[in-house]
C-alpha cells in the first residue's frame, strides 16, 4: 500500500501536538494510531489488538522486567554507600575528588542497575549528600549526579539495550559487551570536565581535597564493595560464556541481589513489597508503550514514512558516518521531549533499515542511538533525570538543568567518537563472539 498524504498527516500532526501539550507518550502514540484506522479505512479495526499483542511476542523482552527487578532490588540492599566509599578511596584524593567518586561509582552502579533513574533516584541521594557536606555547592553536586545517570543504560545490563535487542532482533550478549567501552568513555568525558573546574575555577579551588587512603584502607573499603561488584561479572561471564541466556542472568542477578540484601540485613518485607510493586507499575508502563508503539510503527510502515526519511537521508549523504551523525543529531533533538524507551520504539523501524541500507552494523548503531537518546535525559524541556535530581537535591529544576548543561559538551564529543570510529565500539564483542 503506496503513502497518502492524509495518512501522513493523520498520524504526525496528532503526534505533535500531544508531544507539544505533553500529554503521556502511550496517548501520543495512541490516539494518532487509533484515528489513522478511524480516517482512512486503509486497515481494519481487529488489526489494532493482534498488532499490539504481537510486538511483544519476543523472547528477549522477558528479560526486561527481570533487569529492572535486579536493578531496583541492588537499591534496597545497601550497596550504594560500599560503592560510593570504594569510589573515594580511590580517587577521593584528588582535588574534585568527590566530583570524580561521584561519576565512578554511577559506573559502578551501572553495571548493576542498568537504568538511569535507578543511578539518580538511588545512588544520587547518597553522592549529593556526602559531596554538600564536604563543601561542594548543592547546584554542582546536582549537576554530575544527574549527567553521571545516563551512563546506566549504556554500560551493561541495560535494560535499553535489552528493548533496542527486541526491536532490531539481535544479541543481546553483543550489544551488552559493545556498551562497555563507550559508556566508560563517556564516564571519563564527565570526568574531564570536573578536571577542568577543580583546576582552572575559583569554585574547584575552594573544593577540599582529603588525604590519600593507606593501603590497608584501600583494601578495607575494596572488600566491602567486592560482593556488589561481583553482580555485572555474574551477569556478563554467564551470557558470555553461554551457561546461561541474558533472561536466566537477569532472574540470576534478582537472586543474588535477594542474597546481597540478606547479607547486610537490608531488606525486609516491607521494602521487598515495594520494590516488586515498583517494578510491575514500570513493567506495565513500558509494556503498554511498546505494544502501542509497535502499532504506531506498523502504521508508519505501511505509509511508507521510513522509505521516505531514508531516500531523504541518503539524498544528502551516503556514507556511513554521514548517515550516523545525522541520525545522532535527530535522536539528539528527539532525546529533549521523549522518554529513551519510547524514542527508541518509535524510531528503531524507521533508522534500522536506514542503517543497514547504508551499511552500519546493527549493534553499532544501537550503542549509538541509545548514547544520543542518553543526553536527553540531562536535556531541557523533558530531561526525567533533571526532576528525579530536582527532587533529591530540593532545587529548582533550572538550577539542575543549569548546572548538568556544560556536561553536555564532552558527551557529546564522546557520542561523535563512538559514531565516527565504530570500531571503538565492535572490536569487544567481535572478539569474543566472533565477527
């Protein structure tokens, strides 16, 4: 079926406006859909329930819940305060040195979480705390805990990477290990900018800066961490290894959470109730928005939108890194009013087969696809990390959103050096499962 002229416009003017009066992104995505079968007449009614159900029949997205459980349970079980202790003993030194804590140990965390919310909402209370307390401003502490968030979905387990595998039907295993230099990479361009406001700023010059940990010190703060640092080892070694598939590690890593907890007498049935109550209501949440996604996709296909994005595209440019940068410049400017998830749903079937036309591997433009949609988080006017942040910090949310721009420029740069370069992001995970 050719494209329409009121096809298109039936589902992008709707789409808009509801992104533009905010309205929940399942509405935005819905009501286009709903009036596009109502209008035209170019596909039955009883398609819209079957196309629905059937994006999410993959086997990969069992595992999605199963990461967001782990995630939020490793919140519960008192291994953010070991990671934040192990992070200062070895950087804490350093002038800036909890500014660089801070964005080593949403690393850390990452590696368990595997969102960004998870990194802001429970490891940033904790950072924002310790940092105010020892003499850094409440915007600055603000500002890298909220930019320090989005390496969660990009360093593995990540549930993003887990709904990008679902949709372009690839490894999950391989794009779990062509997360792992970028999203250190972009751990360190945060870092830099600390550098250069603790050596080259009035403010960095009045930040203190703590003696350096004896060995023994060092060595007691690492055997408090070493449990919880063991989880992304649990995780990657299993799926690396093929003991176990990426689902059956995310059930392993609740298990061993579960076992963290009991351990430091940190759960109880009261926060294990809530934290399974939290993470239905977020499954639920991104379930619906990819059934209906898949639905809005479906349509969007069958008005030929993609084909159109891609011979425009390839119009201006045919070579691979002009084709990942505009894509990146898009996701840029789509990052700022959509919520990772649903960007990703929305335009994975329009820039996949874009890719793949122009010859980018699938897995090099899922790392980089979700490093664009990442910065949005940080970015006004929907960036979610700056109101968790807000929130923590009890600032206004332009304070946050002030104080987390200038980390923008070396993300950014990174993202660049992950697109330019994709070797930078392949060469792990052909190594180990081969090209």
């Amino acid at each position: 079926m050719g494209s329409s002229v009121l096809g298109i416009c039936v589902l992008v003017i709707p789409f808009i406006l509801l992104l533009l009066l905010r309205a929940p992104v399942a509405f935005a995505l819905g009501v286009p859909s709903l009036l596009y079968v109502l209008i035209t007449k170019n596909v039955p009614v009883m398609m819209i329930g079957h196309r629905m159900a059937g994006s999410l029949f993959s086997f990969v997205l069992l595992a999605l819940p199963a990461f967001l459980l782990s995630g939020k349970m490793l919140n519960t079980t008192g291994v953010t305060k070991r990671l934040l202790d192990f992070a200062i003993s070895l950087v804490g030194h350093l002038r800036g040195g909890l500014g660089y804590a801070n964005a080593l140990a949403s690393m850390m965390f990452a590696t368990m979480s595997g969102t960004a919310i998870g990194d802001a909402g429970g490891l940033g209370a904790v950072e924002m705390e310790m940092m105010t307390k020892a003499g850094y401003s409440k915007e600055f502490s603000a500002g890298i805990t909220a930019a320090s968030s989005i390496v969660g979905p990009i360093i593995p387990p990540s549930v993003t990477l887990v709904v990008y595998a679902a949709l372009a039907e690839i490894s999950v295993g391989r794009l779990f290990m062509a997360g792992l230099v970028p999203g250190v990479l972009m751990g360190l361009s945060l870092m830099t900018y600390i550098w250069y406001v603790a050596h080259h700023t009035e403010e960095g010059q009045s930040w203190p800066v703590f003696p350096r940990q004896s060995p023994n010190e060092l060595w007691n703060s690492f055997k408090r961490a070493f449990l919880p640092l063991l989880t992304p080892v649990i995780i990657v070694v299993g799926i690396v290894s093929g003991i176990v598939t990426p689902t059956e590690a995310a059930v392993l890593a609740i298990d061993y959470a579960l076992l963290l907890g009991l351990l430091y007498r940190e759960v109880s049935w009261k926060s294990l109730w809530e934290t399974l109550e939290d993470t239905v209501i977020m499954t639920g949440s991104i379930m619906l928005i990819f059934a209906i996604a898949g639905m809005f996709g479906w349509l969007v296909t069958i008005e030929n939108i993609p084909t159109m994005i891609t011979n425009f595209i390839l119009s201006v440019t045919s070579s691979k890194t002009g084709v990942i940068l505009l894509i990146d410049l898009a996701l840029l400017l789509l990052g700022c009013f959509l919520d990772t998830t649903a960007a990703l749903l929305l335009v994975t079937p329009v820039f996949l087969p874009l890719a793949m036309q122009a010859g980018i591997d699938p897995v090099h433009l899922g790392i980089a696809m979700t490093s664009a949609l990442m910065l949005g988080i940080i970015t006004p006017p929907f960036g979610i990390c700056l109101f968790v942040v807000s929130d923590v910090a009890e600032l206004p949310v332009a304070a946050v959103t002030k104080a987390s721009l200038p980390y923008l420029l070396p993300c950014i740069a990174t993202l660049v050096l992950i697109s330019v370069f994709p070797e930078v992001v392949l060469f792990l995970p052909n190594m180990i499962f081969g090209p």
